[in-house]
C-alpha cells in the first residue's frame, strides 16, 4: 500500500504513518512522519479540521495522492 502524503497549510510535507487510539479517553489519533523523519502525532479532528489562514478557509492538511 502507497503512503499517503499531505502538505500542511505552511507548506511541510507529512506522510500519514498510521491511527492510534489514545488510552486516556480513547479518541483517534493521526501518527504522521514530517520530511526530516521526525514523528508527529495530534487528534485525528484536529489534523482533518479546516481552519482560517488570512479570512480564507482551509485544510490544516491537504491530501496530495
């Protein structure tokens, strides 16, 4: 299976690594890899939210394949 690859709003490039379920309180979280090979991760509603950039509403990440 091809990774899947998103461009955030600033401009990085991220491959979306896998989804993990947070022990806490269970939520989905997105695990992403950033072009330098760091690991991220944050709730999955807020890597799909759409967000205001200069009065313009958009992807915090934008799907690219």
């Amino acid at each position: 299976m091809t990774p899947v690859r998103y461009r955030h709003y600033k401009g990085g490039l991220y491959e979306l690594v896998c989804e993990a379920t947070l022990e806490a309180d269970l939520s989905t979280m997105i695990v992403y890899r950033a072009a330098d090979g760091s690991i991220w991760c944050r709730p999955a509603a807020v890597f799909f939210e759409v967000i205001e950039v200069d009065g313009v509403k958009v992807q915090r990440f934008t799907p690219l394949d």
